[in-house]
C-alpha cells in the first residue's frame, strides 16, 4: 500500500491525505481473522524523521495493535533504475505466522540478541541509524522483527538510455534554454561549455530549486535522474538535457520516460499528460517492488503456506 502519511507539504499525519493509511488499518481491522498475513507499506524517507519520528511510532503502533510484528528498511530505485529514488518501506507480519525468515527482537531487550545481529548487519543505506534508533526505541504490542535484507547487487543502465532524443522530441527554443542556463550556477554553466567543447553526447537531467530567493536550475550528468515527483508546478518537473552536436538541447521529460523510469515501460498512457505525470511521480518503482518480494515477502509465504499444509496433512497421514 501507498502510505500518504507525509502528503499535505510535510504535514504528517496532520495532513489532508493522511486518512488514507488509517483508512487502511480499519479496513484490516474490518477484516477480523480473515487480515492478510503480510502487509507492506511504501513512503519517502522524510516518514522516519517526520514529528521527530512520532508519525512513524503512530503507524508502527497502530499497525502492531492489529496483531502485526513490524520491520522496516530503505531500498533505492537507483540499484535497478537510473533513478535516485529511496523509499522506506514497513513489513508486517501477523502473529499467526512464525517463520525462521523474520527474527523476532527479545522482549527483554538484550542488546546482543539475534534481532540486533540481523540489524545491525545491514547497510546503512538499508537500515539507516534513525531508522534503528526508532525501532530500537518504539515499544509495540506485539514487537519489532528482522529480515536479512542486503543490498541490491543490480547495475541499471545509465538515463540516456531511457530519454528521447530525436528531433520529434518538444524541444524547447533557444530563449527557454538561455534563460535556465542563466539559472544555473557557475560551476554547472563551466561543465556545459566543457561537454559542448568535447563534442561528445551528454545526456542528463536539470531540476528547478528555491535556494535562497532565487531559482536554481540544478544539473546532473552523472547517468542518474532526480526522484521523479508529482507535477505541482513547473520546479516539479524534471527537465531532459542533452549536449549533442554542438549544441545543448532542453525538454520537459515525456510521461514515456516517466514510465521507463519506474520501471513500467510499456504501461498504457492516458491522453492527459498531466494525470501521466502524477501517476508515476506518485508510484513506486516496479523492480523495486519485484526485488523486496524475491526477497522477503514470496519465501515467507512460500515457507509459512507449506508448514500450514504439512500441518493441516499430519492427522490425515495418521488416519491413512
């Protein structure tokens, strides 16, 4: 599940999209014996830090009441797409379900238990320092488990195979490209003359910021684009950029490359670029998604349904 935790510029669970993950729990709630087994939740990393962390122990807390116990890591988009992307992501797992796969943290809270192993050798990008300290801290009614998550080992691509660069492409005119590169800091305006003197291709992407009272026109050419975000205003939107032939070419990115960028390349487009853009600025990333369920949420059903099965066979065994 999406978790809009944080939608509502920052305002936690304070905001107006916040009823969606209580929406969520009352409808696990509802559910009564017939809940999920598993559950996932998705959100961006500013959900640990957000309230000081309180938002994050609101969610652990009322997710724990409904029987769950919870784990919590980050995956990068970036370690299967050229995509900077970092998402956290929140696992439960029912009570009902015992497997060797999730360590359970001790009650008692012994600082060299197998939980705090299990953790604590992880990468840091996967399990953060404040991403511990709150699972650490956080006392919930059923408790905290532990999947051995590593790091992905994927190599993606680099962006310029996923942009557009032929001439049908929206180009923008030689006014809108000088006026962002007037937008631009120095070292960014040196590196676009050192690439346009070397006559190579360069493909990268350009990101419009407040800093200070100005707007920025921020580049990167290091073969990874920005987090691709919801449209709500033009310094939301992620620019192509491209130096090739002599010259320095810019677009708006095309909700095609949005989609290749989440991993959804052939995924059908409506005829509103707009509601494109939101959709995939909003979505999550598919190989992302893919690579958490090889990893943790398929091999404890597969393990969970065949122990239920070989449970549920015992006494027939015997009766035969």
């Amino acid at each position: 599940m999406r978790q809009h935790g944080l939608a509502g510029h920052c305002k936690g669970f304070d905001g107006e999209h916040s009823s969606t993950f209580f929406g969520f729990t009352r409808a696990i709630e509802a559910m009564g014996s017939e809940r999920p087994r598993m559950i996932m939740l998705e959100n961006v990393t500013g959900f640990i830090t957000s309230k000081g962390g309180r938002d994050f122990e609101s969610a652990a807390r009322e997710l724990a009441a409904l029987g769950y116990w919870l784990d919590a890591f980050v995956v990068d988009a970036c370690h299967f797409l050229p995509q900077s992307r970092p998402r956290v992501f929140v696992v439960g797992l029912h009570e009902s379900v015992v497997t060797p796969l999730a360590v359970r943290k001790s009650k008692a809270d012994w600082p060299a238990d197998e939980w705090s192993r299990v953790v604590e050798a992880a990468p840091k990008s996967v399990r953060p320092r404040k991403l511990v300290s709150l699972m650490r801290a956080i006392e919930l009614q059923t408790g905290w488990a532990a999947f051995d998550v590593p790091l992905p080992q994927e190599k993606p691509p680099t962006v310029a195979e996923f942009i557009d660069r032929d001439d049908h492409q929206d180009w923008w005119g030689p006014d809108a490209v000088q006026k962002h590169r007037d937008m631009m800091h120095d070292r960014h305006r040196y590196l676009i003359e050192s690439m346009l003197a070397r006559g190579e291709t360069f493909v990268g992407t350009i990101y419009r910021r407040k800093r200070g009272d100005r707007t920025m026109a921020e580049v990167r050419f290091d073969g990874i684009a920005g987090c691709l975000r919801t449209p709500k205003g033009g310094s939301a939107r992620q620019i192509v950029a491209v130096v090739e032939g002599g010259a320095f070419k810019m677009r708006w990115m095309s909700p095609r490359e949005y989609a290749r960028l989440q991993g959804a390349p052939t995924f059908p487009l409506v005829s509103n670029s707009i509601q494109n853009l939101y959709g995939f600025g909003d979505a999550v990333c598919v190989p992302v998604i893919r690579w958490i369920d090889d990893h943790v949420l398929t091999p404890v059903f597969e393990r969970w349904t065949s122990t239920d099965r070989e449970r549920a066979e015992g006494p027939r065994r015997l009766i035969g």
